[in-house]
C-alpha cells in the first residue's frame, strides 16, 4: 500500500555536505514506499567519467569536461537505481564514487555550467518516470528543490553546525572524533566544499522557496525522519468524504 495518492508526488531534501541527507532520504524513501534519487550520486559519477579520461584537479574547466560531459549524455553512459546505485558504462561504481578521489573534485566539476545543464534534463527525466512508477520520488541534492523540481510538493533543507556536520562525516568514515586534527581537517574540507556549492553561478545551494527548514544539529537520524514523514503524511491523508446534501 501506498501512503499517498500517486499524483506526481515528488518531496526534495536539499542541504550542505555532511548533513546526513542521503541516510535521511533513504529512510524516507522506505518509509513512503518511494523511489530515492540521489542527484549528487550522478555529480559523482560525472566526476569518475572525467577522472577517468585523464582529467585532473588542476584542469577541471569547460574546455578540458566538455568531451567527457558530450560523450557522457550523448552515450548515456550512466544508468541511475534507487538508493544512490549508480553504474558508469556498465560497471557499478557506487562505492568507487563516494572514494576520496572523487570527492576531492566533485564540487568544482558539479559547479560548470555545461555538467550542470547536461544532468538537469536528466534528473527531471528521471524524477518523473520514478513516481509514476513508485507513486512518487525523495530527491535529495543541492538544488533538488530550488531548481530541478521548483514544484515539488513537498521542500525540505537541512542543515547542521560546521561542527556536528564533520563529526558526522568521520563516524561515517569509521574516524575518530576525538582527534583535533582530524576534526579540523574535515571541518575544513566541509568548508571548501560548501562555499563552492553555494557560490557557484548556477543553480547554488540555497533554502528553496517555501522549504521547511530543520536544523539537525541536536537531532537524530530517526527525530529528522519522524519530522519529515510528520509534514507529509497530513497532506496525504485522502480527503473526507463528501456529504450528501
Ligand atoms: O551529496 P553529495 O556529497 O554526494 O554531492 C556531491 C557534490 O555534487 C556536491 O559537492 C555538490 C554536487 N551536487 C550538486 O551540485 N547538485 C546536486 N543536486 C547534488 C550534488
């Protein structure tokens, strides 16, 4: 059973690096019975394509991913499942995308303009097909809900403190906490990252309109799940009844 209506139903979560979107989504997704698109899994894959064919951080520009971005869409050499799978000519590579080469460069090959064109189109593409397959879709990114689904019917951002959000990093990485420098190290990464996410000229990470904003900083995976599945469910729940005059 579906908890919701099977219209277009599709709910984006946005956020800084770190914040623990991707376990939030999942459970989400589960919870509502949705397909999970995680467009930053596709950024990645992106990444891995032109690491790949040789491109490297000092060279990351329009000019140097242009052939990489043309054969890539053109190819269709990405294949996109639920849950962030991702396969790049065939081969899965969803744990090879989450690998510390290809974060180093994800942020400034997802902040070209030509990369982000490329994967806009297809991230729609996608986001429809899966809710009219699943009855609807967690979309989880940067601009999920300020720019590739501005209608999504559903907004959410969250955020957390620099702080928690490197602490959260290292546990998931199985590093210690404890250690100064290493928490440093991370917040400082976190930080890199997130100012070229959120200057970049297209489409930067921001608060989409109208979202629900959750600070997650004192809040556990489940408390943020709990919120989110709270704000949807009274909108799904079917209309009453109309009376007989
Ligand atoms: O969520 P993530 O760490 O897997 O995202 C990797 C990068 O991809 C992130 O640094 C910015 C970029 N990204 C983006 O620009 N737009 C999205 N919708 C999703 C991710």
């Amino acid at each position: 059973m579906t908890l919701l209506d099977g219209r277009s139903n599709l709910l984006t979560i946005d956020g800084p690096a770190g914040v623990g979107k991707s376990s939030v989504a999942r459970r989400v997704a589960d919870r509502l019975r949705f397909f999970h698109l995680d467009t930053g899994a596709m950024y990645r894959t992106v990444t891995l394509a032109a690491l790949r064919a040789g491109v490297d951080a000092s060279r990351v520009s329009e000019a140097a991913l242009a052939p990489v971005v043309r054969e890539f869409v053109i190819g269709r050499r990405m294949r996109v499942g639920g849950g962030g799978r991702v396969w790049l000519d065939g081969e899965e590579v969803s744990d090879e995308v989450r690998g510390a080469a290809v974060t180093a460069l994800v942020s400034p090959v997802s902040a070209l303009p030509s990369v982000r064109a490329a994967l806009v189109d297809w991230q729609r593409e996608l986001g429809e097909e899966e809710a009219a397959r699943y009855g609807g879709v967690v979309v989880e990114g940067r601009d999920a809900g300020s720019h590739i689904f501005p209608h999504a019917r559903w907004r959410f951002y969250l955020d957390a403190s620099l702080l928690e959000r490197a602490r959260r990093r290292l546990r998931q990485a199985a590093g210690s906490v404890e250690d100064p420098h290493e928490l440093t190290t991370t917040m400082e990464s976190l930080a890199q990252r997130d100012r070229i996410d959120r200057e970049r000229a297209v489409a930067p990470l921001c608060v989409p309109d109208g979202a629900m904003v959750l600070d997650t900083t004192h809040l556990a995976i489940g408390e943020v799940v709990e919120a989110i599945c709270a704000a949807v469910q009274p909108a799904a729940e079917p209309p009453p009844p109309e009376r007989a005059p």
